[in-house]
C-alpha cells in the first residue's frame, strides 16, 4: 500500500487510461490510440489540473459516501441529526461526498489494473467507512468497481456513483431507457416527479447539442448509449443493478455532458418516503459494491 504524487498510467493494448490518485481518485483521461491520433473516449484532462487541481476538472471521479447533494447539509438519520458543510463554491448544498475532495492511496497496481482507497475518519459525517475503487483498463474500453465498507459501530447512509465527463461534439446522439425525471427546484433539489418530456427524449435517443439539463432520472435500465456519428463510434455505459438511477447534467455552451450511474436519488437522505429512493443503510461492518463499464463500438 503505497501514496502516490502523481498519475498513474495503466494500459491494455492501444487503451490507455490515466489516474490520478492524488486528486479525489480520479481518472484523468482515457484514450485509443490508433493511426490517426488519439481518440477520447472522456473528456481529457488538461496538463496544469493534474498539479494540483480539482477533481471536477478532470475526467471521471468517484461519488462515495452519497451522490450529488444533500439539502442544506441537513438531515436525520436513525435519531440522529447530522448538519454537513458546504463544500463546492457554486453549489448552496453538499455535493458528491467525501471520496472527490481527497487523496486515495494505491493498494494495488498492475499494467492494466489499478485498486485505490480511501479511508474517512467521522468528523461531520459521523460515521466511519472505507472505500475502494478498482480500475480496470479493457482493450474496448474501462471498468470501475466502486466499494464501500461501514467501519463504525452504528448503521450509515451509504450510496455508490460515479461521474464521467463525456466528450460533446455536435450531433452526440443521448440513449437511456429511464422511468421518469425529478424536475428540481431553484437549487437543483428535487421537487416533483414526472413523465420525461419531450426535451429530454433520452429514452427514443436524443441529439445532445442545444439540450440543457441537470436532473436525475429513476427507473434506469442500467445502459446508456452515447452516439459521435462523426467519429462513426458509440461508447456504451452499463452498469450493475445497483445502480437504479442516472443523473444527466449537460450544461449550456459546454463540450461535455455527463452521464452519471448512481445507486440513489439526488437528497435521499431527506426522502425516505420514495420506495425507490436508492439509499442503503449498511449496519456495522456491511459493504455495498457496484460495477460501471465503459465499451466504444462501431456505430451500425
């Protein structure tokens, strides 16, 4: 078990995969190599981010203990009130966990494998847990298994996701078959669900270039397709069944969408009432695990 000061690089015949354990775990890009140049298949990370940057200016990182934000922080959690802080300068909620905001160490590391870890000490989440992360780079693409392990002597709220930055050039074509949306309030929260609407077509397939959203989606099949019909490539997404939900956030004048397996709504913690909510509670000792893959194919 070993810290790391800089990227590791893992490779599997033309793939090749760059991660940065030092900033939250993350991967920093990943790329076919082939005769005429380079292929992203994320969104690449520029050099001066990896000296120091944030996770959120890379490629992909991991959501542990919870995904996206919690409302105000605040919540209640087996007779216990808990009050998180602020930790994303543009966002009035806690965002994506722990696991973003800091260094993993590597457990393990072969030519196209990498285990990272992360070890969180209670604090303001007052609960103990472990987390790992397996890297495993395919001549096709990624996979990544997300863990993690209750270490406290109480049961905790625990979620699984993880957030990809996916190249957006024009004509990328969206597919995903989701039961419904969660509109959101000002603040992004979620406030009523619905029917997906035609703006969002993402279901029957939908070309991502003046499509502006920041939603989560329930009742995800688990696949999702991103088209580049320039490139003549599809990059496939799928995911375990614990992962029932997907967040879509696709901002205006922006190159990148992400396409986000998650295992729970957005403010879960605060909606118990939801039978699909998402979120687990993991007694002592208990872990929950999830797998996501990344495929590129030749479009048809």
């Amino acid at each position: 078990m070993t810290d790391t000061l800089g990227p590791v690089v893992l490779r599997h015949g033309l793939m090749e995969c760059v991660a940065a354990p030092h900033i939250g775990g993350a991967i920093a890009r990943l790329t076919l190599w082939g005769d005429d140049g380079p292929l992203h298949l994320l969104r690449p990370t520029p050099g001066s981010a990896l000296d120091g940057g944030s996770a959120a200016d890379l490629a992909c990182f991991p959501l542990v203990p919870f995904s996206n934000r919690i409302a105000g922080g605040r919540f209640r959690f087996e007779g216990m009130d808990v009050a998180l802080p602020l930790n994303h300068p543009h966002c009035t909620h806690p965002l994506h966990g722990h696991g973003w905001e800091h260094p993993w160490t590597v457990e393990a590391q072969d030519d196209t494998t990498l285990r990272l870890g992360y070890r969180h000490t209670a604090d303001t989440w007052p609960w103990a847990y472990r987390a790992a992360q397996t890297i495993t780079v395919r001549p096709d693409g990624l996979e990544v298994r997300l863990e993690i392990e209750n270490e406290s002597g109480r049961p905790m709220p625990a979620g699984l996701g993880l957030h990809p930055y996916l190249p957006k050039p024009p004509g990328t074509r969206l597919t995903a078959a989701v039961g419904s949306v969660w509109l959101g309030d000002a603040t992004l929260l979620p406030r009523e669900r619905a029917p997906v609407p035609d703006r969002w077509g993402f279901p029957d397939g939908r070309i991502m270039d003046e499509v502006v959203v920041d939603n989560g989606f329930p009742g995800w099949d688990g696949r999702a397709a991103v088209d580049w019909p320039h490139l003549g490539r599809r990059l496939v997404i799928e995911a375990d069944p614990l992962f029932g939900h997907l967040v879509v956030y696709a901002p205006r004048g922006e190159g990148y969408l992400c396409v986000e397996p998650v295992s729970h709504m957005i403010d879960a913690v605060n909606h118990s009432e939801e039978a699909d909510a998402g979120l687990r509670t993991l007694p002592p000792d208990a872990s929950l695990s999830g797998t996501v893959r990344l495929r590129l194919e030749a479009l048809a």
